[in-house]
C-alpha cells in the first residue's frame, strides 16, 4: 500500500490488492490469482477484463496460465 501511494495511485479506486500473504501459492503457479479472481468475478468483472502487469517471466507465466492479459 504504501508503494502504491508514494507513486499517487488511489487505492480507494482498486477493487482488491493482493499480496504474497494472501495465497499459499506463489507465481508461476497460475493458481496465485485465485483470491483476485475470485473477487473480481464477484464485483462483476470478467477475466478477459483483466490486465496484469509484472516484470519477470514467472509473472507471465502465472498471467497466461490463469488466463488473464498480461
């Protein structure tokens, strides 16, 4: 969170923020979205909707696995 403030994202504007401590499982296993996909899909938001952003290849990995944009 604090990250994400110090670069003047809004984080009321985010509909979930997931990290390493919310899932048992890390990347490059796809199933490390599942708590955001889960969530997501709650709120009304559909895969195909989602755009994830990282820096190394696991984090593609993970993406394309779990079906989601990278």
């Amino acid at each position: 969170l604090y990250d994400l403030e110090t670069a003047g994202l809004p984080i009321q504007k985010f509909t979930f923020i997931q990290a390493a401590e919310d899932t048992t499982v890390h990347k490059p296993d796809p199933k490390v979205f599942i708590p955001t996909l889960t969530v997501l899909k709650e709120s009304g938001i559909e895969t195909d909707n989602i755009l994830y952003v990282g820096d190394i290849v696991s984090d593609y990995l993970a993406a394309s696995g779990a079906g989601v944009h990278f």
